[in-house]
C-alpha cells in the first residue's frame, strides 16, 4: 500500500461495465514527509473519498479488484482507507507512538 492525496475526480462517459457506480479518483502518492512521489495515477474509490484527503492506496491488481468488490474489474489501484492521522517512526531508537520500541 502507498500513501496518496486526492487531487482529482475523472469523469467518464464511456467506461468498462464493472465500473459503474465506481468514482474514478485522480491521487498523488505521496512520500513519509508528505512530499510527492511520482506521477499521479488513477484510482476507484472504495471508500467514498474526497479531494484533499490524504489515502491508502493499494497497486496491484487483484487487491484493488476484490476492495472495490468487483473481483473481473480491469482495475490496478484502489483507494481503500482514508488516512485520519500518521505518527511516523523516526527511527532513531526513541519511543514510538504508542509507547513501543
């Protein structure tokens, strides 16, 4: 899974049956620090997520399928979470969020 931020809707007229009633959504995926990583690609929404949230985005194929609940959908990436807070571990042998090591 990546971390992403909505930055877009893709409206489609014409698309692949098993995409109806599917939002097609525009992400950014994102590094730990909040900076872009790569181009943007195009997700299904299995969440109902909005522009300007920060995602969970899965990328490969079978998993995006089965979160949108289309298992046959010619689909490789699929916003399945929206992300409410992310306390990074820094690594540096300091105590993580949640008191663990």
């Amino acid at each position: 899974m990546l971390i992403a931020r909505v930055i877009g809707e893709l409206v489609s007229t014409h698309k692949h049956s098993s995409h109806q009633g599917r939002k097609a959504l525009v992400v950014q995926p994102l590094d730990l620090d909040g900076s872009n990583r790569g181009d943007p690609v195009i997700a299904l929404d299995a969440v109902d997520a909005g522009v300007g949230d920060r995602v969970l985005l899965v990328t490969e194929g079978f998993s995006a399928m089965t979160s949108v609940g289309r298992p046959e959908s010619p689909i490789d990436m699929a916003v399945v979470g929206v992300i409410d807070r992310l306390d990074p571990f820094d690594g540096s042998g300091g105590t993580a969020p949640g008191g663990k090591q």
